[in-house]
C-alpha cells in the first residue's frame, strides 16, 4: 500500500468514525472499577508494574469484546497478547493514582493493522484510552475527549508504525493536563479544565489500567507507574517538557 492509499484509508476511516459516534458512543460511569481492583496490589521497584516472568497482579479481560481474546502469555521478559476477535487486554489489579502520575511502557505491533496498544487509564473521576496505531494502523489519540474518539479530536496524530519495532509511550496526569509522548515526541497536551475524558464501550473492561489490541498481535514491556511531586511553582509548567517532573 503506498502512503497516498494510506492516507486516503485514514480519511476514510476518520469520516466513518464521526458517522457511527452517534450510535456507538455510551455513557460513561467513571465509579465503575474492575471487580478485582486490590489496593494491596502495588508497583514494584522504580515503578515496575511486571515482575518480567508471571502475570502476577494483572487478569486478561475476559468480557464484553474481549470475550474471545487472543492467547495471553509472557515470553523472555515480554507480555505476548495474541489476535483477539476483536480485541485482547490485560488489565492491572491493583489501585492506580487518578491524579499527578506518569505511565509509561513499550510494546510493539506484530502482526495485524489496527492498535496494538490502547491504553486505559485514570483522570481525575473519570477514565481515558490513549490509541497507538489504530484505524488502519496509523492513528494515535485520546478517545474520548468531549466526546470524540482518537480520530476526531485536537489530539489526533498519525504515525507511519513499524512492524517488530519498539516504541515507547508515555502518559502523564496533572490537575491541570494531560500529555503523551511516543518515543519522547510529544503526541498532545490537552488542558482538563472544562473537558470531558471518557472510554469507548469497547475499552470500559480495561478500566481502571489496562493495556489493549485491536485484531492485531502485539508485545508489551516495561510497564512503569510512578508518582510525580509537583511543587506549586511547577505544576503549569511540568507537563511540557519530557522530563519536567521528578518522580517519588
């Protein structure tokens, strides 16, 4: 496929995304938690929320779209989620911070052409999924901001992903934004005030952290959460720069 065929694919997937939001798009309820959320569940050293041998402290999504989800399993350090039909995802067990964090990990698409990291996590009472690679393989986003999925929104971007490459993706989470970052390129910050963060009815078996493909095969590694002590002085200014905040 050359890229003139790519885009016009992205337009098109695009279009269709504003067509069938109306019909799609549920409501959210941002008390709704994973039955198995632990709060004796805890990151480990410098953050680490995988042990690199076991899936000790997360489950495998098992309902809604993720009832025929793909083989799960951890291979040479890494999390293997194989093609669901359509999706396959892990979720974590324990209590992540809903303000002033940074989530971050690696994982790369091996097989198929739609996200092969969607990633849910917390904001403020609510919830969001920052989407890497969907809707034909390129595009990246938050869904949902004010209502919009990852392809309608100001924080849509494109990105032409490698197949067997490792990126890294960040997030982070302050009272006043929230921004990303794929391989230390900032994808977006978006201002909180006044906005609404929700999650797709596909992604709400990932709440409150999980980490999700879409018909695609792919690997993930590093899975780091960690708290950020955000001064006063700092707190505007944090979020800008890759680096900006210092972790507890």
């Amino acid at each position: 496929m050359t890229r003139h065929s790519r885009f016009a694919l992205f337009a098109t997937l695009c279009l269709s995304a504003a067509l069938w939001r109306p019909l799609v798009l549920m409501a959210e309820d941002p008390s709704l938690a994973s039955p198995r959320n632990d709060a004796s569940v805890k990151p480990g050293p410098q953050g680490a929320l995988l042990d690199g041998k076991t899936l000790s402290g997360w489950h495998v999504a098992e309902t809604q779209d993720f009832e025929h989800h793909g083989e799960v399993r951890v291979v040479d350090g890494v999390i293997v989620l194989e093609m669901g039909q359509p999706a396959t995802g892990i979720v974590w067990k324990g209590r992540p911070p809903r303000e002033n964090y940074e989530l971050s990990l690696e994982a790369k698409r091996l097989d198929g052409n739609d996200f092969f990291c969607g990633l849910t996590f917390p904001v403020g009472d609510s919830y969001v999924s920052f989407i890497v690679g969907g809707w034909g393989g390129g595009a990246t986003g938050l869904s949902n901001l004010d209502g919009y999925s990852a392809v309608e929104n100001e924080t849509t971007g494109y990105t032409e992903f490698k197949a067997d490459q490792w990126y890294r993706i960040r997030v982070r989470v302050t009272p006043q934004h929230v921004a990303a970052w794929i391989d230390d390129r900032e994808q977006f910050q978006v201002e909180r005030k006044d906005r609404k963060f929700s999650v797709w009815w596909e992604q709400e078996p990932m709440r409150p952290l999980g980490v999700a493909t879409w018909r695609t095969k792919a690997t993930v590694r590093n899975i780091s959460l960690k708290s950020l002590k955000v001064s006063a002085a700092t707190k505007e200014q944090v979020s800008k720069e890759p680096g900006g905040a210092t972790p507890e």
